[in-house]
C-alpha cells in the first residue's frame, strides 16, 4: 500500500497505526509561531471502533490500509457467522459476530448494506440508514388512537425492539431509521 | 464547483482592502517608511523548523533561489544601512504548511523600530491590531507564567519527562519522543493556544533561550530568556517579534547551529546570508522588529474559520 504524509490525512482516508486499520475523521495542522508543527487527527480504529485524537509530528507518514467500503447484499445467518455477497461477482464473505455486532438487529435477507473489508475480510458491517421491517410481536393495536402520542414496545422480524405509536400491529411493515433505532412509519402496503 | 471563482467572497476582499489601508495610513502617520525587497533570494532560512520553497529553472538563475519565508534579512540590511523606521507588506512562502489558518502563500506585515525594545513594539502593535479589529485592551503573560497558569508547569525547570506527561494527558502522541522544546512546542499548541481562545489581545514574551530565534537573550529570574514575544488574538497566533539580535558572531553562532541540527535530523542545511551577517558586523542599530500575519489578521475581523475565506485564490486555486 501506499504511504501518506499528514499534509495527505483527508477525512475518510484509512491507514495501518501500531498494527491497526484506522480511518481519519479529521485533520488540523497546528503550529507554533515558531517550533515544531503537528497535525492533531481525529481517528477511528475500524476494529474497535474507538475514536480518539492523535498527534503527529507534522510529515510523518503512515501506511495505507487495505480497507475498501462495499456494498452488499446480505443473504443469511448460520448463528456463528452472517454470509454477505457481492452483487456483480456473486462473490460471498462470511463476517463473524465482532463485525457485525449490533448491526444483526436490523439485516433483513435480501437487503443492501454497507461491508468494510480489510485485506479482504469483513471487518464491519453498516445497516442502510432506513429499513423495513414486519413486527412480529406487540400489544394489540389501539383503533383509532393515530394522532395522540404514547408508545409500546414492538418487536421486529430481526428481533430488534422499538417503541412504535399505539395503533400499529402485528404483521405490520414498518420503517425504522438504524442510525437511532428510532420509528419513522408505516412502510407503504406491500 | 466552479474552480474559476474566488475563494473569498467579495465582501470578504474589501474589508481585505480596508485592512491593509489601515496598515498604511497608521504607519504614514507615525512616519515608518514603507519598503518593498526581493522576493527572490540567494539564500534561505537556516530555522529548522520552516521549510522554504525554491524555484529552480531560468535563465536569470546563476543558481536556484529561495522564495522567502519573510522579508527579515533584506529589511535588516535596510536598518544597517540607516533607512530608520521601515515596514513591508509581503508575499512570503512556507513549504508543507496548509491548514486551517495556513496558506503555504500567505501575506506578511513587518516592521522595525530602532530605538525601542519589545515591550515598547508590543504597545504599537497593540495600538495597530486593536485600532483594526475595534479592541480595547490586552493581557500580558511571560512565557513562564502562561505555561504556570495555563498547563501547570515551568518552562523552565520541568523535565522532558515531566512535560510529556502534561502533553500525554490531553492528547496520544503514539511513541513520539523529543527534546523539552518539542514537548513545549506541543503543550503551547495543544494547551496554552486553546485556553487564549476566548482572552482577546494577548501577549506572551520572554521565551526560552533556545526559542529565542533572532532575538536577543537576557538573564530575567536567573533563566536565560530571548526577548521575543507573540500576540494571540482570541487564541489565533498573529505576530512574532523581537528584541533584534545585533551581535554578528552570535548570529553566525545560531545559524551554524541550526544547521547542525538540520544535519542531525536529516534535513538539508542552508547556506547563510552573508549580506544579513555583514550588515550586522557593519553595524545594525538596536531594534525591535515584527511579522503579523494579515490572512489571520482578515480572518479576525471578517469572523472567519478558515484563511481560504480572506484569500482571492488559496493555493489549491492559485
């Protein structure tokens, strides 16, 4: 891979550190009147996910990583591992629980999501920021009651739990932005 | 986007324009002469902390040339040769030096008064920059005290060990090491420069005897201090000036040890102006002397977060 000097570190860029892949967040040079110059960095580690400042000394290099954000389409579960492919080569990627992490409570076969393969692995895995998906399991729905607030729990089709308004019911589509966890709507009729 | 059009805006450029029309009429008023030097030069800085640019090809070129870093030595041969009070607006070019307050073309306010010391330059430069950006008042700090208020160590007798840990507590250096200057350098930028942010004017003078770059050194409390001062405007680092080192051995001395450590670190050494340190045995009259950087200076009072605001074209565009 190709080397970086911190005058190249732009937000997005992915690079080893002490053995790690990281991505840069973002990237200030800093200097003195007169003095040393550095670069105070944002950085994520894509393993741990941990976000942290950095300081280099200003001209320091670091190595790229090989780390390449693709989409995919999420096909199964065996319960050990989540099996991905890649729509044009049909090639498939098995990604264990510490890539997928939380993200399992909103992969819905069939659906398109965001795998981060380093040196050729899944490393993590990002749900589309909205799905859709059926409640499998609420309270009985409230007729009528549509405008007012108030809310219970439901749970849906991946297992994950939102709080969803009163009126809806089992075996509803409802859309739910993975970001927050949070409710947005009914999907349209499907 | 339309890679034609101007980085600033419009709005911006005039009060650019009305910033440098201030500059002059306050030093027409006072009677500083303004002075205009190559910006093509022979030989380049020996600091080993900046980097010029230089330009290689060209038939007027007996040898490459040294774009300046600042308009300093040319305006110090000027003083020797009796010019009196002088001041310059100049392009100046620093390599690898971009970002959010950084050009590696940017514009230079520099002036030189025989006569007084740097406590009497920084009362100018307070008039000049708080007649500018309509500000009243300003702090003064030692070097020393700023480093004793603000990140809870001396400057001066603290360990290299002991500021590394001061810095290792507000950011992750990795498994850099350095001598106490880059744990300082490391501790102004990361501590001291933050905490100046919301003080207005303020003014930190006397810095270590080995920061003193071309100023003089004086023993202040039974340390070694160069008289050399900076001017933080809301934590923005805007001027550097000096009590002027007028000993042309020990300016020879500090240029031959820049290059020494510029050997040790693997940089490529400078040659040395030999016009600067010949106008200094001929004589250069006692002086204090400033650079202000004036993008920062339009950044201040145009309230802008980047320099690429207050320049008509920044380098990605030039």
């Amino acid at each position: 891979m190709a080397n970086y000097s911190t005058n190249e570190f732009r937000s997005g860029l992915k690079v080893m550190l002490d053995g790690e892949p990281c991505s840069i967040l973002d990237n200030e040079f800093v200097k003195p009147g007169k003095g040393q110059a550095f670069n105070r960095v944002r950085m994520r580690n894509l393993k741990t996910g941990r976000v942290w400042d950095r300081t280099f000394k200003s001209g320091e290099s670091l190595e790229g990583a090989d780390v390449l954000d693709q989409t995919m389409e999420y096909l199964y579960t065996d319960g050990e591992f989540w099996y991905f492919m890649e729509p044009d080569t049909f090639e498939q990627h098995q990604a264990d629980a510490k890539a997928v992490g939380d993200t399992h409570r909103w992969l819905k076969e069939q659906d398109r999501c965001e795998v981060t393969l380093y040196n050729g692995s899944p490393l993590s895995v990002e749900a589309a920021n909205f799905v859709e998906l059926e409640i499998t399991e609420t309270d009985p729905g409230l007729k009528g009651d549509t405008a007012q607030g108030g809310s219970k729990p439901a749970t849906l089709s991946t297992g994950a739990v939102v709080k969803v308004p009163l009126f809806l019911s089992q075996g509803e589509i409802i859309r739910v932005d993975t970001r927050s966890g949070e409710y947005v709507g009914r999907a349209g009729k499907s | 986007m339309d890679r034609w059009r101007p980085d600033a805006d419009l709005d911006a450029l005039r009060q650019r324009a009305a910033v440098l029309a201030g500059i002059r009429s306050f030093f027409a008023a006072r009677g500083v002469l303004e002075v205009e030097t190559p910006l093509l030069c022979t030989s380049g800085i020996t600091d080993p902390s900046i980097e010029p640019l230089l330009v290689e090809r060209g038939n007027s070129l007996a040898a490459p040339r040294y774009l300046q870093t600042s308009p300093e030595y040319a305006m110090k041969r000027l003083l020797a040769a009796g010019s009196g009070p002088i001041f310059q607006i100049a392009r100046a070019f620093r390599d690898d030096e971009s970002g959010r307050r950084h050009n590696p073309e940017f514009t230079l306010l520099e002036w030189y008064r025989p006569g007084l010391d740097h406590h009497a330059l920084m009362d100018e430069l307070e008039q000049l920059v708080g007649g500018l950006l309509d500000r009243q008042g300003s702090k003064k700090f030692s070097y020393r005290d700023v480093f004793r208020e603000f990140a809870g160590v001396d400057p001066f007798l603290a360990t290299a060990a002991q500021l590394e840990a001061a810095a290792r507590e507000v950011t992750d250096p990795g498994s850099a090491h350095g001598p106490r200057e880059f744990w300082l350098d490391m501790l102004l930028t990361h501590v001291i420069e933050p905490a100046l942010a919301g003080l207005g004017l303020v003014f930190v003078y006397d810095y270590p005897a080995a920061q003193a770059a071309l100023a003089r050194i004086a023993e202040v409390d039974g340390v070694a201090v160069g008289q050399r001062f900076e001017l933080y405007v809301d934590g923005v680092e805007l001027a550097n000036g000096y009590n002027e080192l007028t000993d042309a051995v020990e300016q020879r001395q500090r240029f031959e040890r820049d290059n020494r450590l510029r050997r040790e670190t693997g940089r490529p050494e400078r040659p040395l102006d030999e016009n600067l340190l010949a106008a200094l045995a001929s004589g250069l009259p006692d002086c204090s002397g400033v650079a202000l950087g004036i993008d920062r200076l339009v950044m201040l009072a145009t309230g802008s977060e980047d320099i690429r605001q207050v320049q008509a074209f920044s380098w990605d565009r030039s």
